[in-house]
C-alpha cells in the first residue's frame, strides 16, 4: 500500500489566546458529563454530526452508516483553531452549534476540558492505545477524549540539497550532519550554519516551528503543574535560554521565516527554498502533497535530544448533545485499531492505537514520495526512542496563548525586525500586559 499524499489541514496550530470557558448545564441522554447512556434502537437517531478539520477516510464513515443505519455529516472546518473557536462559543452558550462529537487538539486540551462536566465521560477501553494517550485524554481519572493520532517528531531533510551544498548525501550522514546519537537542538542549529555558508538557500523553513517543537520537550514550559498559575515569564530562565539559542540562529538566517500555515509555505517547497523541515507525523503527508514533484526528500531517523511528540487529538462528546449514548459509539468507531490504519493511510496520521502501531500495514508502507521509505516503521521508532516524554509537558489553559507569544518573538527575528534581546523584550512585556497571577519557576 502506498500513503496518500492529500493534503490535510494543520495538525497543531497554537491559539492567539486561551479564555475560561462557561459551562453548560449537562443535557441530552449523557447528562451532566457522566455517561453516555445506552444506544439503543428506540433512541437512534436518523443521523450523527461529527466536527473536524481533516479529511475522514470514506470507507469509515461509510461502515459506520451501514453497520447502524445513521448518517453521518462531518461538518469541516480549515483548521484545528477555526475548530476550537466553534467549540469555545458553543460552550459558552450552553452548546449551541456544538456537533454530537468534536474532534479537539492536544494544546487546546486543557482549555476545553476546564469545566469537565460539560463533556461525556467515556467508558474504557482496555489495552487499546498507549498509555500516555489514555493519561492525556482524562480529566480527574476519567475519560474525556478517545485518542486519534500521536506526533513523535522527525526532521524531514532534501538530500539533493543538502549533497549539493556538500554537508550530506545520505540518511546516515545527514544523522552525522545534525550531531548523530548525541544530537541537541545546539547541534542542530549549528549544522544550519554550517549548511547556508555553503549553500543559497536556508536551511530550515521556520524556526519559529522549530521553537515550539523544542517547548514540547520541556516538562512543565510555562506554567506550574501544582497550581495551573503561569510562570512570570521574565524570570523564566529555562524559556530564555532555549528562546535566545533559537534566535542568535535565527539572526544567522538559517530560516526562511515561513512556518506551515503561512500561505507561502507551500511555494517554498517548490522553490527549494530550504533544506529542512521539523516534521511530526501528521506533517508527513503535507509536506508530500506542497512539495509535489520536488525530488529527495526524505525522513531522518535522528532527532535532537532524543525526540518527542507534538500534536495528536481526541474525540470528545459533548454532554448537552441530543444523543450521547450513540455519539460516544461513533467517537469509539472512529478510534479503533482498525480505524487507526485508515486515518494513516488517507492522511498520514501516525495512530496512538497498540494494536495499529504494531500492525505491518503500518509499518511496512512505502511512501512513494519519500523515496520508498517506510514511515509508519520510521515514526515508530522514533516515538519509542521519545519513550514517555513523548507524553509531553503540563500544558495548562493558557499554555497555547503563551506560547504564540514565545514563538512569536523567535518569528520577529527571522524577519529581520528584532534583535533576540529586544525580541525577548517584548515577549515578556506582551506577557506581562496579559495581567496573569504568575507563579515562581
């Protein structure tokens, strides 16, 4: 089998602010958030709506539709933030416009499920994902959200251009290149600077990408996991240290300053505007489809300290539904093992799912555009060398919103309007002016 190469929207996109939700008062046959009661033929409803940002394998749905005799309509939306918006003012109106099941992000986690009541808990499903997807997806020990895809981290680099500039010409040297078995974002960073003395291009597509990728490793990056309060940012000396080692680079201009997202991004890759990209596995497919026709990319097996994971989601119920006991039926189908292995195929998605993770049809797929490689086998080994740091650090409700305004600094010295001291500046005076009840670090 071969991975499709359709584009999908963005997997993990940071929010510009992250507010308190209202609750709603519980509803529908789950009540309260508890449950979902028993899907029965006297209350099936003639048709289930399910709201997510990605393209949904067809033969799913379509399984789903013959099996129980519900139509499903998958109301779309162009990205995981357009998603979080619907949800936010559904809950703040007592779930108004609100599908029967919500596809949320892992950084827009713990803003959505902060009144935990407003959502279904869902019954357990034993053995099916791992565990730290299980621990994600909980609120207090119980289920809130049935895990899709992880996001263990890859680089993806061109090694045309890289062999061109006379840095790598190789999977092998390219690990080498970037710092081998002991690679660090120091490492990493440095390579950059070695590639553009001797090449016409940048090295990497955004930094700013890159940042966030490095804040994923970190254990608790902005906010204190005891008390939810944030960090004061300038007293943050974790945060400064990996912002600053990403903006010197960043003044070395070993970025194009174009993250995914940005409506250039794609004209990037058809230009060989730069050599390498930090690339979770949903990004795979993405990269295929914008890069159409562009010769020798391909996925490292190595990744500064060790790896991690960004992004992955969850299917969640809202309690105020009309029909929960079906909905939590359809977020368990849309999430099994088998369901896994189309998601990848279809998008690239890389499954939370044991069973999937294990499975051949995974693992032993080439994609054609990464030159035959295996990236289900790639990617799973990658997530094993994460081990649980793949998990990810505490992510509080307003982790989002404060690390669009880190990231943000690191963009303002890509495009030449900051130095990194005076970047920080105003990270922090943005933080500052957001009035928060800082924590000590």
């Amino acid at each position: 089998m071969r991975i499709s190469t359709r584009i999908i929207a963005i997997g993990a996109s940071a929010l510009v602010a992250t507010l308190g939700l209202a609750s709603c008062s519980g509803g529908g046959s789950g009540g309260n958030g508890s449950g979902g009661g028993t899907a029965t033929e006297a209350n099936k409803p003639a048709k289930l709506t399910v709201a997510a940002w990605m393209d949904f394998p067809p033969e799913l749905i379509q399984s789903f539709e013959k099996k129980y005799g519900i139509k499903v309509v998958v109301n779309k939306y162009p990205d995981g933030a357009s998603a979080q918006t619907v949800v936010r003012n559904g809950l703040s109106s007592n779930g108004s416009g609100l599908s029967d099941v919500h596809l949320i992000e892992l950084d827009s986690w713990t803003e959505t499920m902060s009144v935990p009541s407003d959502w279904v808990t869902l019954p357990a499903v034993p053995d099916r994902w791992v565990d730290w997807k299980v621990t994600q997806g909980s609120v207090d020990g119980k289920i809130k959200g049935y895990g899709t895809d992880i996001g263990p981290l890859g680089i993806a680099y061109n090694q045309d251009m890289l062999s061109a500039a006379g840095v790598a010409t190789d999977e092998a040297s390219f690990s080498t290149f970037i710092g081998g078995d002991d690679a660090t974002w120091q490492s990493f960073l440095d390579a950059g600077r070695q590639y553009v003395a001797h090449s016409d291009n940048y090295f990497i597509d955004s930094l700013s990408s890159a940042f966030q990728a490095a804040i994923n490793l970190l254990p608790a990056a902005f906010e204190d996991p005891k008390s939810g309060k944030p960090y004061d940012m300038a007293d943050n000396a974790e945060i400064k240290k990996l912002f600053m080692m990403f903006a010197d680079a960043a003044q070395d201009h070993i970025s194009a300053g174009i993250p995914i997202g940005n409506a250039d991004w794609g004209a990037g890759f058809q230009n060989k505007k730069w050599a390498t990209v930090v690339t979770p596995a949903w990004m795979s497919g993405i990269i295929a489809s914008n890069a159409d026709g562009v010769s020798g990319w391909r996925v490292s097996s190595t990744f500064p300290e060790g790896g991690g994971n960004w992004g992955g989601s969850f299917f969640a119920v809202p309690a105020t539904g009309k029909h929960t006991a079906w909905a939590v039926k359809l977020a368990d189908y849309l999430t099994s093992s088998d369901a896994a292995i189309q998601w990848f195929h279809k998008n690239g998605q890389f499954p939370s799912q044991t069973d999937a993770i294990k499975s051949p049809d995974i693992a032993d797929t080439k994609s054609d555009f990464f030159g035959g490689q295996q990236l289900g086998k790639i990617y799973g080994d990658l997530a094993a060398k994460a081990g649980d740091s793949a998990a990810g650090g505490f992510r509080g409700k307003n982790f989002a919103g404060i690390q669009k305004l880190a990231t943000n600094g690191i963009s303002l010295v890509e495009s030449g309007a900051a130095t990194p001291q005076q970047a920080w500046d105003k990270v922090v005076s943005d933080f500052n002016a957001l009035g928060f009840d800082t924590a000590k670090k």
